[in-house]
C-alpha cells in the first residue's frame, strides 16, 4: 500500500519545484524527453505570486515514470537513469 503513496508524492514535490520555477526536476525533464513542455500561466488580475500549471506530458505517463522511480528506489539500488535532482525529491528519497 505504502508504494502507491510515494508516487503521488514525488508527483505533488515536482509540482510544487515547477510552480517556483526550478526547471531541472524530473517533471522538466519527462517533458524535454517527451517533447511536451509545461506552460506557468501567472493570473494579473490576480496579486498572488501562485502560478497555474497546464500542458505537460499526459497524466498516465508521470504516475508510470514516478512509479518507476519509487520501485527502483525501493527495490534496488538504482539504475541510474532517473535520479532526484532537486531538493524536495531528494528529501522524500531519505524520508
């Protein structure tokens, strides 16, 4: 049970890492591979400093790349491939 948490948390940090604009997160990064780039929509009626996600890779392809991260990590030693880059995944990685 706990496996299928982590995912949605790795997701939930590289949402937030996106929304202050860090651009070398794993989500960055599926979408540089996947050639589907995140759009930030800041709001100017709106004086908050929040911005609104949109575009990106499909949902399905984030949860199976957050998953394959949390089993490789959970299961082994790691491959490699993918890697916590910033600092809230790599915190959720030793949690």
């Amino acid at each position: 049970m706990f496996y299928k948490h982590c995912p949605l948390l790795r997701y939930v940090i590289g949402r937030e890492d996106l929304k202050s604009g860090l651009t070398y997160g794993w989500l960055s990064q599926l979408a540089r591979q996947m050639e589907s780039p995140f759009r930030l929509v800041m709001d100017p009626s709106d004086n908050s400093t929040v911005a609104t996600i949109s575009g990106g890779p499909p949902q399905h392809s984030m949860y199976l790349t957050s998953l394959y991260f949390t089993m490789t990590c959970m299961t082994t030693i790691g491959f490699g491939n993918i890697s916590a880059e910033t600092d809230g995944e790599k915190v959720s990685i030793l949690a």
